[in-house]
C-alpha cells in the first residue's frame, strides 16, 4: 500500500467509524427498554417489541463494526492494515475502501 493509499484509507476510516458511531447513538435511543403500560396499543405494542429485536441486532453488529474499525485504525497506524489476517495476501484497495473494518481477503472470507 503506497503512502497516498493509506492516507486515503485513514480518511475513510475515519469517516466509518464516525458514521458508526452515529447509527450506534441512534440505535440505542430505538432500543431503550419498551414501557409496559398503555402508551402503545396491543398491535403496536408487539410491533414495538419487533423493532426493538431487528434494532438490537443491528446494534449489537454495529457495535461489532466500530472495534473491528478501530483495530484497523491500529493496523493502519502500525503499517500492517490491508493484509488479510489468515493468509497475509494484500486486501485489494476496492475491497478495503467497501469494507474497510475487513481482515480477511476475498478468498479468505469465503472460507470463514
Ligand atoms: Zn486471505
């Protein structure tokens, strides 16, 4: 990775894990605990409790996300961001601007 990359990954990085950090604030404010009284009807109630299932898993990834994003904040400050953990090929520069929390390469990440 050349020095003009990793300074354009530090950005998206950086952006990522703002941007994360967001969806996590606004996650936890959709999945605080559901009142139990009459402030929802019996219908809502239970769509209520369906939100909140899908939003606590979303959070629970996001909150995996920022981790993995700021282990790669790590890696990048250290050199070794972009090199697949399993196999230590190179992470293609596409694949690490889509997903740049990953630490497995293409072929890698297949397997897992
Ligand atoms: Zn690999």
């Amino acid at each position: 990775m050349t020095e003009q990359e990793q300074q354009e990954m530090k950005k998206i990085l950086d952006e990522k894990i703002e941007q994360t950090k967001e969806e996590i604030k606004q996650l936890e404010e959709l999945t605080k605990p559901i009142k139990p009284d009459n402030a929802y009807g019996r219908l809502s109630r239970m769509d209520a409790i369906n939100n909140k299932t899908i939003n606590d898993a979303a959070l629970r990834e996001q909150k995996s996300r920022i981790q993995k994003l700021e282990r790669a904040q790590k890696k990048l400050d250290d050199g070794k961001y972009g090199i697949c953990i399993k196999c230590g090929d190179e992470i293609p520069l596409g694949r690490l601007k889509f997903m740049p929390w990953t630490a497995h390469c293409v072929k890698c990440a297949q397997k897992s």
